[in-house]
C-alpha cells in the first residue's frame, strides 16, 4: 500500500524539515501530470512549520505551478526525487473513470 508513504509522525512542515524528508508535488490534471519537489523552507516561509504537512490539509493550499491546477497531490519521500513507481502509481489511482 502507498499509502504507508505517509509516515504519520511527521506531522507539520517543520517536522519533515527536521526529519530530513522531502515533500513533492503531484498535478492530478489530466495532461499535465508535473511532479516537482517542494522547497520545505520556502513553503514554511509562507505557511508556517506548524502548518499541517498532512496531505488532505495541505494539498488544497497547493496550485500546480505548470498549469495552475489545483487538484495536486502531496507526496512524502525520503528521496529528493519523487520515485518514478510514486509517480505510475498516481497516475493510476487518478484515473477516477470506471473501466
Ligand atoms: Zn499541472
């Protein structure tokens, strides 16, 4: 499960920052699909590190700087890129469209 990604003990952007983790950013938009790493210390300079790092709380506050869609994704990772198996997997659990 993917979901696991999310480790539940870092909680807060300041959090992930101490942890060391990384944050990237998903575009759910159909043709778009940017993915990019999150500056941690840019976005706790405009939300704060207490804002929750959580992604059904942050997602919404994220607009895909390619598009400017906001249906984004939040993905934790230790790596600073986002794995290109993170990457297939939301753009599979995307396709909302029944078979
Ligand atoms: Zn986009």
């Amino acid at each position: 499960m993917r979901e696991k990604l999310i480790a539940v003990r870092h909680k807060t952007l300041g959090a992930l920052r101490d942890a060391g983790l990384h944050l990237h950013a998903y575009c759910n938009n159909p043709g778009c699909h940017w993915s990019a790493p999150l500056d941690l210390p840019s976005i706790i300079a405009r939300l704060g590190e207490h804002q929750s790092a959580l992604p059904p709380d942050l997602a919404p506050r994220l607009v895909c700087s390619r598009c400017g869609g906001k249906n984004v994704a939040v993905v934790l990772s230790a790596a600073p890129e986002l794995p290109d198996d993170a990457a297939a997997y939301l753009r599979q659990t995307n396709r909302h469209h029944n078979e």
